[in-house]
C-alpha cells in the first residue's frame, strides 16, 4: 500500500479539484483493465498530435514529459502514425464521452487512475468504454496484413491513443 498524496489540480480547464492517491502508482489495476502502455510511453510515441495536459503538466510526473512529443499547436505529424487524430473537445462533451472529474476525457482519466487515484464508480465506466475500444484491433487483424502497420494509420493511432498495442 501507498501512503496517501493528495494532488491540487489548477489549469486552464479545471481549478480547485484534489484527489487522493490510494495505489501505487502503476500498479494495483483493476484485473479487467491491462492498459499496453504507460501514460508516458503514449506521450513519447506521439499522441493527440502533441496537444494534450499542455496546460496541466505539473499535475503528473515530470519523467513523463521528458520524450514527450507535445507541441503548442496540433500537428499530426507528431502522432506516431503521422495521421490526424482528434477531435474538439466540444465534440466529446456532446456524445456525452466526459466523465466525473475528468473534463479532459479519458486519457486524463487514464492518466489519473495510473497515478493511483480510484474512484470506483468512474473507474468502472472507463474501464468499460476501454475495453469496449478492442473491437478496433479486430478489424485491423481483419483487415491488415501481419506486420504491416501503414494498414489503417487512423485506427492504429486511435489503439495507441487508448493505450491499446497499435502493432497488432
């Protein structure tokens, strides 16, 4: 068990927000969830064409940021697939694809939980729409040839983008 942390969350999207962090970090998963990367690893491959936790990097672990492919402005360049990836954040709000404290979705979900925060009836709706995101590696096994990963960029960035293994 971890000693208990409580981080204070002040960004351009979310100020006067705390949590506690009850597990260690990367560890103590729920068995249901079996992420492929790291936050970390994700941010250094290339996704969310760089412009993702800009604004909120004092939040989580500096060693995260040390690769990271981040930049002011979108480029899709710096996503590892070099492919567009994202969409506005207005989007995801009206599909109703935010969730509790998590205004940026789930990837900062993601990277909370990873960090050691649970919150149980949250971590239960992620972890569901993750493993709901495996249906996309289906269809690239479907679709591609072994070993070719210049088959469907788009939905191999997007397995990436779910910590998802894009290599499939």
């Amino acid at each position: 068990m971890t000693s208990r942390r409580t981080i204070h969350v002040n960004d351009r999207m979310q100020s006067g927000y705390s949590y506690d962090l009850t597990a260690p970090e990367g560890e103590d998963f729920d068995p249901a969830f079996t992420p492929h990367f790291t936050p970390g690893e994700m941010l250094e491959m290339g996704v969310f064409e760089g412009k993702y936790c800009n604004d909120c990097r004092d939040e989580f672990p500096a060693d995260w940021f040390e690769n990271a492919r981040v930049a002011d402005k979108p480029d899709p360049d710096l996503n590892y697939f070099g492919v567009k990836s994202r969409q506005p954040l207005s989007v995801w709000r009206e599909k109703g694809w935010i969730y509790g404290p998590d205004p940026r979705g789930w990837f900062q979900w993601y990277c909370r939980y990873y960090m050691g925060r649970r919150l149980p009836d949250i971590d239960a709706i992620q972890i569901k729409r993750w493993r709901g995101f495996a249906r996309h590696a289906g269809q690239v096994r479907a679709n591609c040839d072994p070993g070719d990963i210049h088959c469907r960029p788009r939905q191999r960035q997007a397995l990436l983008q779910w910590a998802y293994d894009p290599f499939v």
